[in-house]
C-alpha cells in the first residue's frame, strides 16, 4: 500500500496550465502505480489550460466549486459545467480545456492511465 497524505502531495508542472496548481496523489513522484495516476488540480478564479488533446482517456470529478469543460472531438465543440462530485471522461485524442470562470476557488481529480510502452 502507498499512502500520499494531501499536505506531503508533490506538486508538478503541467504543461499549458495557468494560474493553477496541480498536486500527484499516486504515481510518478508519489509512488508506485502500474497502470494510472491521480491527481488534484486547484484551480483559482480565471485559471485554465488549453484545448489540447492527449493520446489516453482521462477521468476528472470536481472536488470543489464550479468547473467549466469544453470538449471537441471530429469538429464537433461541446462546453459543459461541472460541480462537486459531477464527473466527466475524455477519450483518447479528444481535445479538452477547464476553465474557473467564477470568482471561487475550484479543484477536480484527474485520473489517468500511463501512456503505453514503447516497444
């Protein structure tokens, strides 16, 4: 077992993150993981990332406040707003942005699957 207390979590550096904060909960630099990694992004009032894709799914749950997803796969764009415990799944190569448009403090999970290895 490997436990990440929330106050001893290491901080990381995403690329294309503004005016937030992300923490590893499991994996990498927190400990061992064989298949996915956990994540808390904190993020402050106006924060957001880009519209970019990622080659694996990712799951995000809103921990805290109001958080705004917008997605586009094939063309098609979609914006939709998250609150506490409400959850969302990007399929690989969807692009996806967040963005903290209230004047609150925002959080969510991320959890995602190591990228599969090269052969």
């Amino acid at each position: 077992m490997n436990i990440t207390r929330f106050e001893q979590a290491p901080e990381y550096k995403a690329p294309n993150h503004f005016d937030m904060k992300c923490l590893r909960l499991q994996g990498h630099e927190a400990g061992p993981s064989q298949t996915l990694w956990l994540g808390v992004s904190q993020i402050q009032p106006g924060g957001h990332t880009t519209l970019d894709g990622s080659p694996v799914e990712k799951h995000y749950v809103v921990l805290e406040g109001e958080v705004t997803l917008v997605s586009e796969l094939n063309g098609v764009v979609s914006e939709s707003v998250l609150t506490v415990h409400d959850s969302a799944c990007f399929a690989p190569g969807e692009k996806r942005q967040l963005l903290n448009k209230t004047n609150r403090h925002a959080s969510i999970l991320l959890a995602m699957p190591y990228p599969p290895a090269i052969k």
